[in-house]
C-alpha cells in the first residue's frame, strides 16, 4: 500500500494555517490539526476544516491522557477522523476513546503517539486492546537537540510495523528522508515545516508524494 | 506548609465552568483550567479566568508531550501561572518549557503530570534538570475502573516529596480522603467533580478547606 502524506498544522492560529493549507490541502491525505492549534482554538480549526476539506481525513492531534470517551467525544463529534492518545495514558483511557470510536458510522480511529521510554511491552497490551495505530517520532526538541534518523529508529519502526501496527513516522522530515524507510509497509509520513514553510508548498507537497509513489507500490 | 486547594475545570464550557466556580473561586487557591476545557475552547478560558481573577493561581492542563518553547509560551502569554508537561515527555521539552517560564517577571512553573510507567530514575533527572512540580494522580478511568488510593500510591507520594519535589495530588478526592496524605508535606490537593458537582460548591470547597487545615500548619 502507498503510504499517506499528512501535513501537521503546528501554526498558533487557524488564519496561519490556511495560507498554506489552501496551496496543497487537495494534494494531501491527512489534515492535522496539530497540539500548538488546538492550545490556541480549541476544536474550531477541526468544525471548520470539516467544512472545507469534506472528504479528507482530518486528525486532531490533543495527546490524550486521560478521560478517554468525553476526549474522544469532543473530537469526533468536532468533525476529526481520527485523534491521538499519549502513549503513557492508562490502557483504560485508551479504550474508552476506541469504544467511543466505534459509536460513529464513519471511519473514526485512535493513533498512539510514542514518547519517551515506551515499550513494546506496553504496545503489545495496546494491540491486544484492538488499537491499531502508532505514531513513531522524534521529538520536535529532540530533533532540534541535533539527533537524526538511527538504525535504532529503523529497528523499532521495523518491530511495530511487524506487530501489525499502522505506523506513521514523524519528527522533522524532508523528502530525501523518505527512501530510508523504503523497505517498511509505512502507513503514513507526516511533514510538518518541511512542506508549510517550503517557498512553494504545492511543489513541495507534490515533491513528498512522487518520492513516496517511487519506493511504494 | 498548608496544601494548596485546586478545582479543575473539567467542563466542556468555561461558561458551564463559570456557573459553579463563581461560587468558590475566592476561596480556592488554584484555578485549573482542565484539559477537556482546553480541547473545547483552547486558552480563551486562561484569558478569561485571569482577568476575573487576577491574583489567584491559574494552572493550564495543557499536558505537553513536545514543543515545549511554544506551549510554554502560549500558555504564559495568555495569563497561566503554572502549566502541565507529560511525563513521558522528552527531558528537552521540560527544559524548554522551564527556560520560557524564567523569561517572565511573575512566578511562572511547570508542573509534570504522573502518568502510566513513569520511573524514579526519570524523576531524577526532571530534579536535575531542575523541575519541581510533578501532579500524582489515579486516572480518571483507573479511577472510574474501581482502584482506590492504596498504599502503594501513599508510598510513591511520600518518596517525591522525600526527593523534594512540591506534590500535587489528585484523582476524585473527597474530604474524607485527605486524612489519608496527613502525614505528608502535600503541596496542593485538587478536587474536581467532588467540589463543582456538590449539591452546595461554596461549602464544600470550604469542607476542604478546613479539612486541610486540621491535618497541616
């Protein structure tokens, strides 16, 4: 399967995003509407997002911790696709917002976001709970302390991809990153800055998905 | 040290939040703006909740997971006293986060919020790193799953308040419960539905306050 491009709005507000949202919005598979934006406006940016991008998938990216179904609730109901949970939240936390997810007709789906010393102790309870996303990055902070994309990423990546996880990868990538995870059934590659701040981000937005059509059938 | 009492805002309005909260807002010490308000109205409600009550605590939920610098910003900028990381968090990002909060004239700090397998051997670092809040709790969901506080928790309290950090605690406390913590230097209890779902808000919230006042001085 082709792995989907996701673009993170990590903007402070709505009005920021759409500048460049509006360039490659139709380019692209997943619309985030990264923490940064919910902070600043809450679940307006997903209402709204709903209304202009009807058919896409359209993630709200709130790390839940806790108080899994009223979360949820919020999100979905907001118009989001999917949300993600904090990768340290109780497994309970973690269904509640699965089992709200299932109350809808559409496709609506938990991502894990993994930070810190997860493991796959933990990510075999999640999968057993019939989670079925995850979200593999380098911290943003972590990135800008200067570390790059390891053999140890790969080797994990690998694991969970093996675990029959959908996985998607983050954390500062650019285009020529995206052959290093040529031999992975990747779900879905987030770019952030990398395609909101481009000189041209439809160009770059195109860029991301020829590279990916050629190392994934 | 006489603990501190903290309401969290758990509503999906600030103005479902503002109905009960006029009723003990000056009698509280800390105004928690909760992270399901954060996900409905993002930081309108600090912004709000800062003009009506200027001296008191207000602490922003917001649990950060990364980009500690701009969080801690946004957060700060819109009037917060204090805000949340996650603990599994990147150490850079709690460092990010402390750096910002030195960058204002009022007290600003970061409270870390205890969640799933955190370890000691991290507290240690956060200490090192020169964090002092960390905020111990139960899940919501642990919670609503039928665990009580046991001594096992009463334990892990006593020890990071024995490694010197200031210890929040929380999860569906009643007045009856705080006893139990009698001979701990708490830093702050924090009550939600207990003191804004009460038949009577204002009195409960003085219960607690006389409750406290019994067991520390």
């Amino acid at each position: 399967m082709i792995p989907k491009l996701q673009v993170a709005l990590d903007n402070l507000s709505l009005k920021d995003a759409l500048k460049s949202l509006k360039e490659y919005g139709n380019i692209i598979d997943v619309i985030e509407v990264g923490t940064i934006l919910h902070v600043s406006e809450g679940l307006e940016p997903i209402r709204f997002l709903r209304i202009l991008y009807p058919e896409k998938i359209i993630l709200a990216d709130i790390k839940g911790a806790d108080a899994g179904s009223i979360l949820a609730k919020q999100c979905f109901d907001a118009g989001a696709t999917w949300m993600t949970a904090i990768c340290c939240a109780d497994i309970q936390t973690m269904k509640s917002m699965l089992k709200v997810s299932k109350e809808y007709e559409e496709d609506k789906d938990i991502q894990i976001e993994l930070y810190g010393d997860w493991t796959f102790e933990r990510a075999k309870i999640w999968k057993e709970a019939g989670l079925k996303q995850v979200v593999y990055h380098r911290s943003r902070d972590a990135e800008l302390s200067g570390k790059d994309w390891s053999d140890e990423d790969l080797i994990k990546i690998k694991k969970l991809c093996d675990m029959d996880f959908k996985v998607t990868v983050t954390g500062g990538l650019k285009v020529e990153n995206l052959k290093l995870f040529k031999n992975l059934p990747i779900y879905c590659f987030i770019a952030g800055r990398g395609i909101r701040e481009a000189k041209n981000p439809k160009q770059m937005a195109m860029n991301f998905k020829e590279e990916i059509k050629k190392y994934w059938k």
